[in-house]
C-alpha cells in the first residue's frame, strides 16, 4: 500500500471532495516524477541536469549566478550540478570577458546533442501520458490547472505579507 492508497484525509472546513482531489493531485504529481526520474535514470540523466541543459540551451552563456536563481536553488548547489555536466563534456564553464567575479556556461557540442536527446525523451512522455486524453479533456484540465494555479497564487501573495512561524 502507497500513501495514494490511503482515504483522503478527512480535515475540518475541508469538504470530502476537496480531499479527494487534494489526493488525486499529490498522486499524479507523485507518479508523474517517478516516470520522469525513471525515463531520465535510463539515459544516465537527473531530472535537475535535464532542466539546466534546458535553460542553458534557451541561455547559453548565462552566468553561473543568474542560472542559479532560475533553477530556485542554492549556488552551492547549482556549482555542484555544473561539476557533474563538466566531468560528463556537456557543459563549460569561463570567466565573463569584462567581470571576472562572474562565471558564465555555456552548453559544449555535447551538451546540445544530450539537450536536443532529452527534449525528444520529454516529447516522447509527454505523448504517453497528457497526449493520450481527448483533446476535449485536455482543455478542460489545462482550464482547471490554469485556475488551481492562479488560486495558489493569489494564497501565496496574501500569505508575503505574514510573518513566517
């Protein structure tokens, strides 16, 4: 038994069905990364990696900073990532020609053609999973997301403003 299989949590103020679909999200969203990480483990590739030869390739030369705060994580973290591209030839890294206190990547020939491999893998997942519902059905959730996703926004915005616990 998975957590997914667990009933929905019954909350106060939170109708079942509320919960219901709080469950039905976590699980996709749960099994929707495990197909990711899978599909990406098979060609020797980290779902992190993935997205940083993705903005690398929309960015090529954007310094090791600016691609840090585009990937949401830590500089510490990002060098560490950049590391492992450069050990595998994927990536390089250089100092900016006019502020040497800035590092700039660029994508190696390499890097585009394990770039360009991992966007036809994403293609391919995205056909098997999302492309295999009714375009009817594909409207209405991207209507239904589009939505979720403005609410949680608009929560998160009202929430700035709060002193954190």
């Amino acid at each position: 038994m998975t957590p997914h299989d667990l009933p929905p949590l019954l909350l106060d103020g939170v109708d079942p069905l509320s919960a219901r679909v709080l469950q039905a999200l976590r699980k996709i969203i749960h099994v929707h990364r495990q197909l990711m990480v899978k599909t990406l483990a098979e060609r020797g590739t980290h779902p992190g990696e993935a997205v940083c030869l993705r903005l690398l390739a929309q960015h090529d030369g954007i310094s090791q900073r600016d691609l840090a705060g585009m990937l949401h994580l830590s500089r510490p973290r990002v060098t560490t990532m950049l590391q492992t591209l450069e050990k595998a030839g994927t990536i390089v890294r250089r100092p900016d020609e006019t502020d040497q206190r800035l590092t700039r990547v660029y994508l190696t020939p390499q890097g585009h053609g394990l770039e360009e491999e991992l966007r036809s893998l994403t293609a391919e997942f995205i056909n098997r999973t999302i492309g295999t519902m009714t375009v009817a059905d594909r409207c209405e959730l991207e209507r239904l997301l589009e939505e979720l996703a403005a609410n949680t926004s608009r929560a998160l915005l009202e929430n700035e403003g709060e002193p954190r616990r």
